[in-house]
C-alpha cells in the first residue's frame, strides 16, 4: 500500500513511501473509524507511522491532536522529526514547563506534543486561561502506553488518561511494545475487538535471541562496572569483526562516555579491526564534534549517545551509526525509547542505575524489554541477539522476564490520596458517588476485575471510602452533611503544585508560624517527603558536614544532604562532592519553593511570601544575598548580578541611578546596560510620604493621618504594612502602580513612638523598602 495513495493530502509527512504488513492491517480503523485504537507491536516495527496516521486522521476533521512522548528528551526529537508536518501548513507546539509554555502557541497548535507528567499537569490547571487548550483537543496518542506500569509514573499517566476522557473525551490512539494483557487496556479504553491490535513476533522485522550473562559480583561497584563491559565487549566482538554492529546500553551519560573511552582501550588491546582512519572526508568530519571525547573515538569507531549532547553532535552520531561507520555504540536507556536505532546485538551493561532523588535502583522491566527489542536491523540482519548482563543472583529473574514478557499492572495505588485530592481539587468529584464513578474509570479498577485476588477487588470500594476520609482527616477535603465533598485551600494547592500530602502539611505549619527564617524555609523544603529517598554517600559526609557547619538541624541522612546542596547552591558554591545530585535536587527545591511561596502567600501573608521568593531566586541563581534584587532584572543572572553588586550596584533603583555609564565602567556591555537600565525602570521604586504627620501629640490625645505610599517606576503586588513600636497597627495588601494610602492612628500613650512602613512584593525577590518616623509624646 503506497503512502500517497493511502493519506494523498499527507504523504510528504511520512518518511517512506509504502507501508509495512503493520501498518496496513492498523490503517483502516486509524484512518477510517472513530472507535479508540490499541495497539501493541514488536520494538522497531513501525509503531510510530500509526501515531502519525492517527494525526493524519485528526488534521482532516480539522482538530487538535495530542501525542504524549514517554520522556522529556523524546518531545524534542518528534519536534524535529514532524517538521514535516509543518512543510504541510500544520503546526507543532512542544509544551514544556511552566515559565516557558507560550498559551497562545498551544492554542493555535494543530499537534501538541508532551510528557505525562506536563498533561497531568496541564490538566489540572484546565480551567486557567494559561491551561484551556488543554481541553480543546480532538484525539490523544499515546505512546509507549506500557509505561503504565512504571514505577512513579505510571499512575501520572493512568490518572491523567482518565482524566481527559472526563474533561473533552478525545480518541484516543495508544500504542505500545508487545503487552501480554492488551485486552485490559483495550477494556479501559473503550477500544472494540476490531480496533485492537496486538501484533506478534512474527510483526518483528527480524528474529530476536535474547538471553542472560551473567558475573560475579564483588565489593567494589566501580570494579563491577568494568567486570561487566569486558562482558559486554566479550559478547560485541564476535559481531563486529563479522561486519555487524553493537549497541550497549548502561546507566548514565558519564558511564557512556567513560565506557566508550576504556572500550576502545581494549579493542586496541584485542586488535579487533574497527574505525574509520582512512576515511579521509569522515576523519575531517568527526573534526567538527564538539565534543572532546567524542572527537576521540568517533574515528576508531567508538562512540556514546545521550540527551546532554548538543544536536549537532547527537544527530552525526545517529548518521554514523546508520551508515556503519560507528561499529560500537554506548547509550543511555533513552535510544531505546526515541531514535529508531537498530543494531544486530544489544548488551545492557547494567540493570540498576543510581537516581538522586532514589538512591539505586532496578531499571524497570519495560525498560529492558525496550532495550533488547533494539536488536536487528531490518535490511541488514536475520537475527539481532540481545543480552542482559548481571549478577548471578538476578539471573532467574531476568531469564523469567525475556521468556515470559511483562504483564501491564496499574500503579495508580501507590499514590491514591494524591490523584484522589486532585480530581476532588479540580471539581471533578463533588460527592461520593462521583468517588466510586471515578474509580470505575481508571485502569486500577480495570486490572482488579481481571485479577479480583491480587488487587482485591472486593474491598476496592471501600479502600477508596477511606482514602477519602483520610484526606478530610488530614485537612485536604472538606464534606458536607450531604455527603458533598470540596477541596480546601490546602487540597487545591497540592493539587496544583503537584506536592506529596506529607509535603502540603509541612508546608501548611511553616505558614501557621509567628516568625520565619530563612533557616526555616531551607528546613521546610529539605525534609519534603519528595526527598525520601534521597541517599547520601559515605564520601560526601565531610563536604555536607562542612556546608552545614554553624547550622542548626535536626534532619538526617539525605534530607540533610539535601539542606546542605539548598545552603550551598544559595551562594553559588556547592563542594565538588555533590555536584553529581545537586542539579536534580536543586530543580526539585526551585518547584518546591515556588509552591511554598504561595502557601505562605495564602497563609501567612505578603512579608512571608516576599522571604520565600527571595529564597528561590537565590537557588536558582547562585548569587549572594546582598545580589539577589539584581535577579528582578530581566537579563540579568548571577554573572552580571556579582558583576553589579561587586560595583557597590546591588537593587534595580541603584541600577536606574546609575544609569548606562556606570554600568559600562562596572564591566557591562554599552548594549546590554541600556537593556538592563530600561529593564530596571519596570520594577517599583518606592518613596513613602508622611503628609502631615505630626512630629508631637499630647499624651491621651489622638488623631488620624495618612501615610502616601508611591512607585515612581513600574507596579507590583505589594503588601503594606504599619507598626508602632514594633506592634502592627494596620496591613493592606493592592497593586501598586501609582499611589495608595494608608489610614494611621497617631494615639499620646506613655511612651514616645516610632511608626514605621514597610513594602513588600510577595512576588519579586526584592528585599522590603522601609521608612520610620519618630513621635515625641508631650
């Protein structure tokens, strides 16, 4: 079935010409019926050109089609690739995170792409102006649906499904690796026995072995690493020197490069006929690699693969590889899950890795499944071989999977209580029977019908009854007398900040505190129940010791690794030691800050939130606190910030008094400082005025004045605040975009007075601007 005969109006956006066995037997009801698909197929079968058939499908009838990428990584790879769609007329619109979405390009998007987590997300803040388009799509495609049963995310993508079945009920298209218990997927979504598919090996475009090599295991895990790459280059080399490929999957970006490096060691050592050398215009080629090691290997024909390249870089090194000229490939798990790559062995050097935020764990089943299904190159090979490489003690477990495959399972109990507050926070549940009709729309419910015993259907009911009451315990959920029930301030706000409950609470207490420091805070957020499962080695101990030296703290183990990367990371100056986990940590504390933020905002006022966002900005720039003001400034970051504040500049008002030729002798560009000064003009300078405030009253005497708060440059949400003698008289909360007033009692008691205003923009990271006026009592 030719390509141009099958979607005329879009054969330019397929990058073929004819459609395999697949595709053709899917094509009808993609193309032609309206019921939801399901579809599983074998790895490297052309599972993606049915996505692009179901958005083919949607652009026709003029809609809005919706791919859900497994990974981040991935959202940008099917940008690039489905520039062809764009060659057509049609737009394409990545919506990544929350400071970077553009509301209007997602609006007019024809093909929104996103992870699960940004869906959820976005479904969650459907009915802000910023999220609306949300609900304006026609159909979803979801791809890798397996990845319900991962780890974390599975409930993410469980809950938000169902979800968007409720809000817009789209088609929904979900495709995915070859799935022992399709038909429980096939129930959850509606999809009928004639549009479900579940393609076989026999769909495999080439045979796959697979099977399990094992070592011994000893004490140094750095020695390990190396015991199982001489294993994997022991199962490559018979490939490579009959002209094939290998592909070898480990457990981070720095173990690519690493392992690629001590690989072609030993391949020299082994004198195993590889590379490229004589290939002049080739050599020249992998001259132009921005990437050192990378230039290294490329010609002896070793390279690594990960998300952290730069483009450039990673889309030669697809092209490399296609063309042969790259003989041994080492790569994170994201090949696996993205570029369709082949080779005819893959090796999966190792099956844990170590992730920041939870310590070491197993690489998930579906992610070696994924994995080996990269073996065999269509074309080229008859059989690709794929092995798993561990421990003898894992070695039934492994055998197990490769013979036996991986039943989909839901995850969506290991977080209940979150799903259940977001849906009751989005107004999606009001009462109780609207709990149970939920339920019975989720995958969980589904699988427990298929296996009553395991998931104890039974009593599913029931369980859901009492995770409710706990959130109305807990202060998340609040119920009437007939039997409604409605987010508190609380609830919504986990809701839309994505929080753990434990986390909300905490958060919640800091907000009920008479005084807050920024001691306080840092202490909040790092023992947040989302850094559990944070582990703290044994040779970073000194360095956190020594962060933390002067602090006073009652966290241990890796929530105080995690307040020490918090203290740190605040100046800029986090110890090489926790360098490795300090970006993801860091990234965790900014969404966490921003959160706490509004909790404080909401509960304890404008002063607290100011303090928070301060905090944050620091975190997120690394500059000290005399600096972070500069931050306000659009264009200016920790460099130019230091750079500033080193030149006795250190708020936007210095910044607009010392205009462009101070900026230029302080070390800034002419064209920056013009931008930076014009910048600075946006942001509120305050100038209080007293009036007719007297400079004496009487004792027992009282009058009423008022106090003129202005901004000369820029507006703000600001909170003002008056005290005398410490105790405060009066607050209000406005936006401030000229002057506003403020009512003050002058009272003759027993002592003198001194009143004092202060400002303070719960949203800037501005420090308060303060005045004071004394007044004698008679």
């Amino acid at each position: 079935m030719k390509v141009a005969e099958a979607v005329p109006d879009f054969a330019d956006a397929f990058g073929f010409e004819e459609f395999n066995r697949m595709q053709r037997e899917a094509l009808p009801a993609i193309l032609n019926g309206s019921d939801n698909i399901v579809a599983s197929a074998p790895t490297a079968s052309g599972k993606t050109a049915l996505a692009e058939l179901a958005i083919c499908r949607t652009l026709r009838d003029d809609g809005t089609a919706l791919f859900i990428a497994p990974m981040r990584a991935l959202t940008n790879e099917k940008e690039a690739e489905w520039d062809r769609f764009e060659e057509l007329g049609y737009s394409v619109y990545v919506v990544t995170g929350e400071r970077d979405l553009n509301p209007r390009r997602a609006e007019r998007a024809d093909i929104l792409v996103m992870t699960p987590e940004k869906t959820d997300s976005a479904t969650r803040k459907h009915d802000s102006p910023r999220y609306s388009f949300i609900t304006g799509v026609d159909s979803v495609i979801v791809d890798e649906v397996h990845l319900l049963d991962s780890d974390g995310r599975g409930g993410v993508l469980e809950a938000t499904i169902s979800r968007l079945r409720r809000l817009c009920d789209p088609r929904i298209v979900a495709l995915s690796a070859t799935m022992p218990n399709i038909e429980d997927v096939a129930g959850w979504l509606d999809a009928p026995p004639d549009a479900t598919f579940e393609f076989g090996d026999d769909y495999r475009p080439v045979d796959l072995h697979s099977d399990v090599r094992t070592y011994s295991h000893g004490d140094n895990a750095f020695a390990d690493k190396y015991r199982r790459l001489y294993a994997a280059l022991d199962i490559a080399e018979p490939h490579i020197r009959e002209d094939g490929q290998a592909l070898v999957f480990v457990s981070s970006r720095q173990d690519a490069m690493r392992a690629a490096a001590k690989a072609r060691d030993e391949i020299a050592e082994r004198d195993i006929p590889m590379g490229a050398r004589g290939d002049y215009e080739f050599h020249n080629d992998a001259k132009e690699l921005s990437n050192d090691n990378l230039r290294k290997g490329v010609p002896d024909g070793v390279a690594f693969h990960h998300a952290g390249l730069a483009k450039d870089d990673r889309n030669r090194v697809e092209q490399w590889f296609k063309e042969g000229k790259i003989q041994l490939l080492f790569s994170t798990s994201t090949l696996a899950w993205g570029v369709n790559l082949p080779a005819r062995c893959v090796v999966i050097r190792d099956t844990k890795y170590h992730d920041p935020l939870e310590g070491e764990v197993d690489i998930s089943p579906l992610d070696i499944l994924q994995m080996l299904g990269r073996a065999g190159r269509p074309g080229y090979d008859d059989v690709g071989y794929g092995w798993v490489v561990c421990d003898h003690a894992d070695a039934d477990k492994y055998r197990r999977l490769l013979r036996e495959g991986k039943e989909i399972e839901s995850r969506l109990a290991e977080d209940l209580d979150s799903h259940l507050n977001a849906e009751i926070a989005m107004g999606t549940i009001r009462d109780l029977d609207d709990v149970i009709s939920w339920l019975e729309t989720t995958f969980y419910y589904q699988r427990a019908q298929s296996k009553p015993a395991d998931y104890g259907l039974d009593g599913l009911r029931e369980r859901v009854r009492s995770t409710l009451q706990t959130l109305v315990d807990r202060g998340f959920v609040e119920t009437d007398d007939e039997l409604g029930v409605e987010a508190t301030a609380i609830g919504t706000l986990t809701s839309k900040y994505y929080l753990r409950l434990g986390t909300a609470t905490r958060f919640a207490s800091l907000a009920d505190r008479e005084r807050i420091s920024v001691d306080d805070v840092l202490e909040t957020v790092a023992s947040a129940d989302e850094f559990d499962s944070v582990s703290a080695r044994q040779a970073e101990t000194d360095a956190v010791d020594e962060v933390l030296r002067g602090t006073s703290t009652d966290l241990e183990d890796g929530h105080r690794k995690v307040l020490a990367i918090l203290h740190a990371g605040m100046d800029g100056t986090t110890p090489a030691e926790l360098r490795s986990d300090a970006w993801v940590i860091r990234q965790n504390a900014l969404r966490l800050l921003a959160a706490l933020h509004e909790f404080l905002d909401r509960f304890a006022g404008p002063r607290a939130a100011n303090l928070a966002r301060r905090i944050e900005a620091r975190l997120e720039n690394g500059v000290a606190r005399e600096a972070v003001a500069l931050t306000a400034i659009d264009g200016v970051g920790a460099g130019r910030a230091e750079t500033l504040a080193q030149a006795g500049v250190t708020t936007p008002g210095e910044v607009v008094e010392a205009g462009v030729g101070e900026l230029t002798r302080a070390g800034i560009t002419a064209g920056v400082a013009e931008r930076i000064v014009e910048s600075a003009r946006e942001l509120p300078r305050i100038t209080v005025d007293w009036g007719a405030f007297p400079d004496s009253i009487a004792r027992g005497e009282n009058e009423m004045r008022e106090i003129s708060v202005s901004t000369t440059d820029g507006s703000a949400t600001t909170g003002i605040r008056v005290t005398v003698n410490g105790v405060e008289m009066n607050e209000k909360r406005c936006y401030l975009s000229d002057t506003t007033t403020v009512p003050v009692g002058v009272f003759g008691a027993a002592e003198d007075l001194e009143f004092t205003v202060e400002v303070t923009f719960p949203d800037l990271p501005l420090p308060p601007v303060r005045a004071s006026r004394s007044v004698v009592v008679d």
